[in-house]
C-alpha cells in the first residue's frame, strides 16, 4: 500500500491505508506492548514522508513545497539540495517541520497506537 511508486496522491495513500489501520488496530489494539504500536505510527508517518519526498521530484519543486510549509529558507534549500535518499531525508528535522503528526491527521491518517473510547 505504501509502495513509492504507486503514481497515487499523498491523500489517497491515507484514505486506503486508514482503512486497513483502523481494522489492524481493532485486532492488536490492546496488546501489552502499546510502545511497539507507537514506533509503527513513527515508521507509518516517515514512510508517507518519503513518498511525498519522492513525489516532489525536482530540487525546485522540494525547495518551494518546505518553505509553503513553514520551513525556513536555508533549512529547506539544504535539504532540498540533499544527495541523500528519500527515507533518509524523511527523518530530517525539515520534513518533520514540514509534515507533523497534525499534517496527517488532517489528512485521515488513523493511528494504530490510539485506542478509540466507545
């Protein structure tokens, strides 16, 4: 679902994968390890990361979209101007700025590690 190269938008990776999250925590939710399901939430966000990272494509375009989003002008342009690899770069303190944990959920992103009171 997560696979980088899938040529589906950032929000239509959330809404299919939300689906599938939600379920998943139904069945694991209540572990004893609750730690195990924060790291996959952790993992899941940096993943998506990536794939926008990857969607972006141009240093430009990387350029122009951190610093729509609040980055600042010499953090995005070095990241921007990163060699490094997208699941790399999707741990930088920029991409981080650039997408927090409210990012996604605006998007629908489900969490794994939050149980939901009934």
């Amino acid at each position: 679902m997560t696979r980088r190269t899938r040529g589906r938008s950032l929000a239509q990776i959330v809404k299919e994968l939300s689906v599938y999250l939600i379920g998943w925590r139904g069945y694991f939710g209540f572990c004893q390890t609750p730690s195990i399901l924060r790291d996959l939430d952790q993992w899941l966000r940096r993943r998506l990361r990536a794939i926008a990272w990857k969607q972006w494509k141009r240093g430009i375009t990387r350029f122009a979209e951190l610093r729509r989003r609040g980055v600042g002008r010499d953090r995005a342009a070095q990241t921007a101007g990163s060699p490094h690899g997208p699941w790399r770069l999707a741990n930088s303190p920029a991409l981080t700025i650039a997408m927090p944990i409210a990012f996604f959920s605006s998007l629908g992103l489900a969490s794994v590690a939050a149980l939901q009171t009934a």
